[in-house]
C-alpha cells in the first residue's frame, strides 16, 4: 500500500523547520568553514592592539638592559686601572713613568673631564697604538677596547694626586682617581666640550640617557705601598732614582 503525500498543512510545516534548520546552519558555521572577513578582521585589530601595548616596556627594558651592562663593562674598567697601579707600588715598581700624571688638586673630583682622546689604546687585539699603563695627560683619555676590533667601546680619564713624598719618583702613598666613559657613536661623536664628572645615574629608559655625557663608572681610591719597612726607607730618602 503506497504512503499518502503529506496535507498541505503538514507540507507548510516541514518546509518551515527546514528554512529554520538552515538559517540556524548559516549563523552559526561549522569549525571547517574558516573564519569570515569580519572575523580576520577583528583578530588582526586584537594583535596590532596588543603590540602597541606590549612594544613600549620592550623597549625600555632593552635599552636599561644595554645600560646596565655598559655601566658593569666600565666599572671593571676602572677596577682593573686602580688595580694595575696598586700592583705596581705594592711590589716598588712604580715610578712617574708608569704611573698616572699627578695633578695639583686637593679633591679629585673637582678635575675637569677629559677633552680629547690620547690615542693610545688599551685592547684585546694588536692594535697599532696599545696602552701598557705609559703616563698620560689628565686631560686626555685612552681609548678602551673590550671586542678587539680596534674600534673604542669606553675612554678612559686617570689621574693622581703628587702624593708622598711630594715630588718623588716613585711615591708611596697618594690618591687616583679613574673615570670610564661610554664611547656609543665612535670616538670622533664624543661630546667632549659637554662631559660632566658626575657618574650617569642608572634607571629606566628607552634611549641613552645620560651615559652619553656622564661617566658610567668613577673611582677615587688611595694608594700606599702595604711594605712598612721598605715605605719609611722610600719617605726618608725621598725615593730617589
């Protein structure tokens, strides 16, 4: 027995849930469609949003990072000057040769900074002009090299106070002071005319700063021959050569 056709009533409502069935399909895509226009859109505005947030503490932390190491390359800089002239006088092989130049001042941090370069250089590599610890113009600094490409990354400022006894070629006790500049753009944009003695602070920042000016590293220390014996010997005959 063959099956009836549907009333037309029935025929109205099939025809219905169909339409619903398929306008519900077409709101709500299968997870193999793809995304839409509006879609791609909106998921490109999220990840240029999140990049203009995320981009400036980026910066900042890449340039304090930069900062922060340039600052910790100065500092050993320095360290190993004061060490190399302390060396020196503990073992009475010091003389105005190979020591820092001696300036009249009674506090060191009132010499001017540096306005030009020696042209000497202390280096890694062999360098045409290598600085062995010869005696230098206050006034002028050596150029540091830590890659060993002969190219300046820090210039160097040292000098030290006539000391005791006062005038002698190889004096037993006096004060030195170093101060280690950042070299950022070569040496020929160093601005000597602008340097300041005072050391450049370290904080947050997305740009130089004022390491470009200020020293990253400074420091006063005194020297005195640790020999007791052999320093009163020195002071009462003057150290004469």
């Amino acid at each position: 027995m063959s099956t009836p056709f549907p009333s037309l009533p029935n025929r109205w409502f099939c025809s219905a849930i169909w339409v619903k069935s398929l306008l519900r399909a077409m709101s709500h895509p299968s997870s193999d469609q793809g995304l839409t226009l509006l879609e791609a859109v909106m998921a490109l505005l999220v990840v240029a949003i999140a990049s203009v947030l995320i981009t400036p503490p980026i910066l900042v932390a890449t340039a304090t990072r930069v900062q922060t190491q340039r600052a910790e390359q100065a500092q050993q800089i320095a360290q190993a000057e004061v060490d190399r002239v302390r060396t020196l006088v503990n073992r009475g092989a010091q003389n105005i040769n190979n020591l820092p130049t001696a300036v009249d001042a009674a506090v060191l941090n009132a010499i001017a900074p540096p306005d030009g370069t020696s042209g000497l250089m202390r280096s890694t590599g062999a360098c045409d002009n290598p600085y062995t610890g010869q005696q230098v113009a206050a006034t002028k600094a050596v150029e540091v090299d830590i890659t060993g490409d002969c190219e300046a990354d820090f210039v160097m400022q040292v000098f030290r106070t006539n000391g005791v006894p006062e005038g002698a070629t190889q004096p037993i006790n006096f004060d030195i002071g170093v101060r280690v500049y950042a070299v950022i753009r070569g040496v020929d944009a160093v601005p000597w005319d602008d340097l300041a003695t005072d050391p450049a602070p370290l904080k947050m920042t997305t740009g130089e700063g004022s390491q470009n000016t200020n020293p990253l590293s400074v420091i006063y220390s005194n020297i005195t021959q640790g020999d007791t014996r052999n320093s009163l010997d020195c002071y009462q005959n003057a150290c004469a050569q």
